[in-house]
C-alpha cells in the first residue's frame, strides 16, 4: 500500500506494508535472525534453569552472580540501554545473555543472539556473488536489530576491518541508544580503545562483572581475581587484630593509632598507604584487613606478595598464558586497589627492578589506590633507599603516602604515624 501523503513527504510515493501482513514479516524477520544467530540452538538457557546463587561460592562471588542475574531479568522485561555481562570462562555470561534473547522472542519479539567471530563471518560471506542478502541489506538490519546479543566480544580476530565493522555497528546503536546485551571474558582495559569508551558510559551500560568460579563446575575465575593471594589471607580483619593488653603502653599505643589509621584507609581508600616494620609485627594482617574490608564492595581488588606478581608477569610471556604479557600487565596497574605484600631489599633481575617501578611510577602519577608492606629494620627505609632510590622515593612523597612504621623501638620522623611518650 501507499500512505496518504503531501508531496515531499519523506514516504510520499514509497510502498510500505499493510498492517494486516505485519505479524507476518515479523516472522520472516526473526527466521532471518534466527538464521544468522544460534539462539535456537539454546532454547534451554532460560532463566529458569540458571542458577542464581552458583555452586559453593564464597559471599563475595555468589552477590556477583545473582546481581547478573537480576540485571539480565530486568533487562529482558523491559530492553532498554546496554547490558555488559563480563568474567571469566564458564561463569554463566552466555547462559544470561541466552536467556534475556529467549524471553524476548517468546513475548513475540524481534531479537538476534550471535557469537561475535560469527557476525563478522556473515558480513564477509554476504560480499560473495551468492550471497541471498547484500552486504548492504545485512549491515542495515544488524544496526537496527530491536534487541541485539552480542556474545563473546574480544574472540574475534582483531584485523582491521573487524575492528572497524564492530565500531560502525556499535557507534550506530550506542547513538540511537538500542538495547544491546555484550558478554565479554576479556578485561575491560583490554578492548579496543574506541568501543572501551561506550562502554564506559556508565549512564548507558549497565557492567556486571561476574566472579564467581566456573558456573559449569571448572576452577577458572575472573582474570584478576585468580591472582590475588587474599583468600591465603580471609582471617586477618580488623576484628582480629589484637592489639596486647599488657607489655610498654608506647607500643600498644602505636599498634592502637596505625590499626585506626588502617580502618579509615579501608573506609575510603584514596592515596597510598604504606606499613613498615620488622617481620612479624602485623604489616600483613593490617593491609589484608584493609582488602577484606573493601572487598565487600569491590570484589575486583589485588592483593598480592611482590615475588608472586613478578612471576605472573614473567609467565605472561608465554604463548600458552591466557592473558598477553601487555594485557596483564595494563590489567594490574589499572586494578581499583592494589595491595602489595613484601616490599624489600631483595636482590632482583634488572628486568623486575624496571617492571616494579613502571608499575609504581603510574599508580603514582594517576594517584591510584595502593597498599603496601615493607619489610624494614628501620623507619627511613634506608635499605630499600640504597636499593631502589626511585621506589623509596615515591614512597617518601608525603602528599600521597602515609608511613605507618609499626615499633619495635626508637623514635620515628617525618609524616609517619606512630604514637611516642
């Protein structure tokens, strides 16, 4: 039919279809979708047979898991904005996502799930001669798609031309604000630079980050996670940490104003703090406390012994290592707090002195949440002074670190907490 319409009309002219055929080109649209996607192929990713809570999981990790749930429940009630499931392998991202593209179709309504080396296979094959859609035709209904599913962003081979096809597709939409679900096991920091900032705008994504252990019953976790030593470490809170009611009153008293300087970093931790001391005075349960602490609320911290995290990099260099040396790497500077264990005078490569320092050098300059222990016979850090001057240096900067020197004796200097007679 044609509409009704003054000259100049932008549909004056154009043939558009009766109302009475559109649930049926509905239905041709969705086998179309159906045809480039695999939803069909998991019609049993429901939301009924997810299970929310997970399988043994520590508190932390069962909250992640079912907040995904209900953001993905919600979402396929009502399509709107983005939805960014991300996480390791076999946490239920794909089984989330299914489930929202099956309960949209099954209310009647257009939605494409594809994996997405898959997509990009499709806009290549619809360049050939016997391609039954135009390259053209295809595109245009991907970027229009009402609900699209794109899962496992980050497996596709990163050519040129795939990179710019998923930014043209995902500009579009992100632009027109389309409801787009995207499950990623790569970290964020890792994604192409210019679809990472769509989907940093947090005002149109909704990112759950899902840290549970391997939904399908393996041990991978959360790219980040699985190198924290912290679970070594759950009992050092602050309720545990005892502070000696009897013995020198200076001593107790300084274990007293470093525990309570420990409790307000851990409240809101901003700037670097530092504990100093000899081994066995309580640096190590102070910072574990601290991440235990803000773990509740940010389960995506790092807590690590500095000959653990110099391992990992070295590892990273390997062809069989899950992360590349520069994604890991650009994955623990960028951590939303970084607790690090065991800073020392230790003799080191002049590879892990560097690594250290680079890594240090831009938590400094970006003034990002760091904790460390320095095991030190002496409150001025002389040894690691005479070791490594650039790392004590930052260290020493009084405008972002704190110095807590836990006592055994003598009397600290300088902007270090400690109470004294």
């Amino acid at each position: 039919m044609v509409k009704d319409v003054e000259v100049g009309h932008p549909d004056f002219g154009r043939a558009v279809p009766c109302v009475c055929a559109t649930p049926q080109l509905q239905q041709v649209r969705q086998r179309q979708m159906n045809a480039l996607g695999n939803v069909e192929t998991l019609a049993d990713m429901t939301f009924v047979r997810f299970r929310p809570d997970g399988v043994a999981l520590t508190p932390e990790r069962q909250r992640t898991l079912r907040s995904a749930y209900e953001a993905a429940l919600a979402f396929a009630h009502q399509p709107q904005g983005w939805l960014l499931l991300s996480g390791g392998f076999g946490v239920g991202k794909t089984h989330l996502a299914a489930a929202i593209g099956n309960e949209v179709i099954g209310r009647g309504e257009a939605a494409l799930f594809v994996l997405v080396p898959d997509l990009l296979d499709h806009l290549r094959s619809s360049f050939g001669p016997n391609s039954p859609e135009s390259y053209d035709e295809l595109f245009e209904r991907l970027k229009n798609t009402p609900v699209l599913i794109l899962d496992d962003l980050g497996s596709e081979s990163p050519t040129p031309w795939a990179q710019e096809k998923l930014f043209q597709l995902l500009n579009h939409r992100y632009l027109r604000r389309l409801p787009t679900v995207i499950t990623t096991n790569r970290p964020i920091e890792a994604i192409e630079p210019r679809l990472r900032s769509r989907l940093m705008d947090y005002d149109m994504v909704v990112h759950m980050r899902i840290l549970a252990a391997d939904y399908r019953g393996g041990g991978y976790i959360d790219h980040l996670v699985e190198l924290s030593e912290l679970d070594l470490h759950g009992d050092q809170t602050f309720e545990k940490f005892l502070i000696p009611g009897t013995g020198r009153e200076e001593m107790r008293q300084n274990l007293v104003t470093i525990r309570n300087a420990a409790w307000e970093y851990a409240q809101r931790p901003e700037g670097w703090i530092a504990f100093l001391g000899k081994t066995g005075v309580g640096k190590t349960h102070l910072a574990a406390a601290i991440a235990n602490h803000v773990r509740l609320t940010q389960p995506q911290l790092l807590f690590i012994s500095i000959p653990r995290l110099l391992d990992h990099l070295r590892a990273a260099y390997s062809p069989a290592s899950a992360l590349t040396y520069d994604v890991r790497f650009e994955q623990i500077k960028q951590a939303p707090l970084l607790v690090l264990d065991d800073l020392r005078d230790q003799a080191t490569s002049p590879w892990a002195e560097e690594k250290l320092f680079q890594l240090l050098d831009y938590r400094y300059l970006t003034r990002r949440p760091t904790v460390f222990t320095v095991s030190s016979s002496d409150r001025e850090m002389k040894e690691l002074a005479n070791a490594n001057p650039r790392l004590a240096s930052r260290l020493k900067d009084e405008g972002l670190c704190l110095l807590c020197y836990l006592k055994s004796s003598g009397r600290p200097r300088g902007r270090q907490l400690e109470v004294t007679d």
